[in-house]
C-alpha cells in the first residue's frame, strides 16, 4: 500500500467510524466511562444505523462462557462537538434500542452470542452533528477536525476474498485525563483472510498481535482496499484477528426495518 492509498483508506474510515463510550446506568451525567468501543455510521436502505461489536455493549456477556447475563449499560456517541469551543469534554449523544440476537448451535442445542449489534438512529440523536476529530500522521494533516460525518452505503458489505488484503482503522490508547480525553488513531493494514470458524471469521496480520494495541477497536469495521466492508473486530489473539461477518450485521439491519415499518 503506497502512502496516497493509506491515506485515502484513513479518511474513508473516519468519516464513517464513530468512537463510543460507555457508562453505568446511574451515570445520568455521563462523567465516569467504564470502557471504549468502536462503529460505524451506515444507510441502510435509506434509515441510518450505528453498528458495532455486541461485547463492547454488553461486555459481561463475554467475560467467561458466552451467556446473556442482562446488564445495560449506557451507550453514547463522542460526537467531537465542543459548545463552548475549548479544549474540554465534547457534547456525547446517548444511544438507545439496540438489537442484538442469538444463534442456536444444532449439534450442542445451545445458544451462541452473535458479536454484533446495531441502533437505528433516530431524529433525537441528531440533536448534535456527529464530526471528525483531526487524525495527522508525521504532521500531515489527513483529516481535519469538524468535517461532519458520513453514512456507508451499506450495498458494498461483502464477503471476504483470500485473493484482497484488509485493514482496520479505530481510536486507540483511550485514557481520561481530568476532563480531557486522550486517545490515539490506528490503521493496520495488510491483512489477510484465512478461514471460518463458527460464527467468525479469522483474518492474520503479518506479525505478532500486541493486544495494548488494539484495546478499544472492537466494533471497528474490517474492510478491503476498496472501502468494502466484510465484518466487524470481535477479539485479537496471537496474530489472528476474530471477525463478526457482515451477514449477521445484515440480518439485524434487516430486523430493525422489519419491527419500525
């Protein structure tokens, strides 16, 4: 991937990626984030929706054995708006009514937590623009902060090929700092689709995983060189990427537009 390329992945990604925050129900202020995720933006058949991994809204489910447990927790939005235009907190939009969905296993008769989830969006959550924040590698400036954000045209999700490579852009390194947020934006590339295993697939980077490295992009959309989009981060381990395919995002999309008509 040349350097032009890689800049044009990072701003397709940007303009769609949303960064979340996620909060404890009694946490009406939205003060005290107990973790970070990652989205994207998507129109799909002309409504809007926030896609992301299901671990990162419901991360209990996850922790041991994969099992509804029934916690909810608070879902916003970091919508890089600042009213008061200084470097403080930005305006966040809580989210609500998200779908998510189970599969059952026909040889173990046992139910298995499909990693995805979406929100279809709707005028309340529009209170505020959802903007980028500015994302500069070597001092150039490849997105500029405020642009506002756009919604992925949802025609060009994907199966994986073994003949494209892939890469996955997010928000890394979240950490709170008083009423700062500091974080860092990543895009790794070079990518490579192996195989699938139960309800995922594996993708494999070039070379050993750093999981400190990719704290926080769950939910970040695995894509090709083309901005096609063929499934969302569910985990790293070694240097295998675990990835929700796009089919079962889909397959909730569809859900949603079927109980809002």
């Amino acid at each position: 991937m040349n350097e032009l390329q890689y800049f044009k992945l990072v701003k397709h990604q940007a303009l769609v990626y949303c960064q979340l925050y996620i909060f404890l129900p009694e946490d009406k202020e939205l003060l005290e984030p107990i973790g970070f995720g990652s989205g994207f933006l998507t129109d799909y058949k002309g409504k809007p929706f926030l896609v992301t991994a299901d671990h990162v809204i419901h991360c209990d489910d996850y922790e041991t054995k994969e099992k509804r447990i029934g916690h909810e927790y608070i879902v916003a939005i970091v919508n890089n708006v600042n009213e008061m235009n200084k470097d403080i907190a930005t305006v966040l939009t809580p989210l609500g009514g998200f779908y998510y969905a189970e599969r059952l296993n026909i040889n173990s008769g046992e139910e298995e937590l499909i990693d995805a989830s979406i929100c279809l969006l709707k005028e309340l959550n529009f209170k505020y623009p959802f903007l980028t924040h500015e994302i500069s590698i070597n001092d150039n400036i490849i997105v500029r902060a405020g642009i506002k954000k756009s919604f992925y045209d949802a025609s060009q999700f994907k199966e994986p090929s073994k003949r494209q490579q892939y890469a996955i852009y997010g928000v890394v390194h979240n950490d709170i700092v008083g009423i700062q947020a500091k974080r860092a934006n990543a895009l790794f590339n070079n990518i490579a689709y192996s195989t699938t295993s139960g309800n995922y697939y594996i993708f494999l980077f070039p070379s050993e995983i750093d999981s400190k490295d990719w704290v926080s992009i769950s939910g970040s959309a695995v894509f090709d060189y083309e901005g096609n989009i063929v499934g969302i981060v569910h985990r790293v381990l070694g240097k295998g990427i675990w990835v929700t395919p796009i089919k079962y995002v889909k397959m909730l999309l569809d859900l949603a537009l079927k109980t809002n008509q």
